[in-house]
C-alpha cells in the first residue's frame, strides 16, 4: 500500500510483515523457515530419520537440524542431499550422504 518513495522512507527502521500468500517467490523451490520445522524427515528408502526442529542459516547453505529419539543429524540444504520437500504431506525425503552421521 506505499505508492512512492516516501512512503516507503517514511517506514525505515520499521517491522514490516506481510501474509505468506502475498509474499512473491524466488522459485517452487523457496520455503519460509517456519514451514520446514516439524516436516518429517524420510530417507529415498522410506526409513524416518525424525523431525525438521531447527533450519541453521550459515552462509553458504542452509543446515536443516532433524531431530529423533537416538539424537540429531544435520543436512546441508543442497540438491544433493534434499530429493523433494512436500509441504502437502509434511515430508522431506533426502539422499544422506556419506559422513552425514548422528549427533547426540
């Protein structure tokens, strides 16, 4: 609702928030943080690796945090690694990688 660039001067300094339906994507492969935390985490094999509880924003990629009843692992947010995030359904299954291992 701000016409001009006064306007939008004027909110410097300001929170501004918006609905998610009204904020433009990047692409079909962009999602707020606050969707991926609780999504389930599945391997390509269909085993559960537990839930996304934290998103870790380091620079390069984003580290997904999944945490399971034996402890954590963390997944780097790379094609590799992520195969298909389905809001839908509340999954993500991923392809781990070698020496992607659990934490505890």
């Amino acid at each position: 609702g701000l016409d001009d660039r006064a306007e939008v001067e004027s909110t410097r300094g300001e929170l501004l928030e918006t609905p998610d339906r009204e904020v433009l994507r990047d692409d079909d492969e962009s999602y707020f943080v606050h969707e991926l935390i609780g999504l389930r985490v599945l391997t390509a094999a269909g085993a559960e690796l537990g839930n996304i509880t934290d998103v870790l924003q380091s620079g390069a990629a984003d580290v997904y945090v999944v945490r399971a009843a034996v402890g954590e692992t963390l997944l780097p947010a790379i094609g590799e690694v992520i195969e298909r995030i389905d809001l839908v359904s509340g999954t993500m299954t991923v392809r781990p990688q070698a020496g992607l291992e659990q934490a505890d």
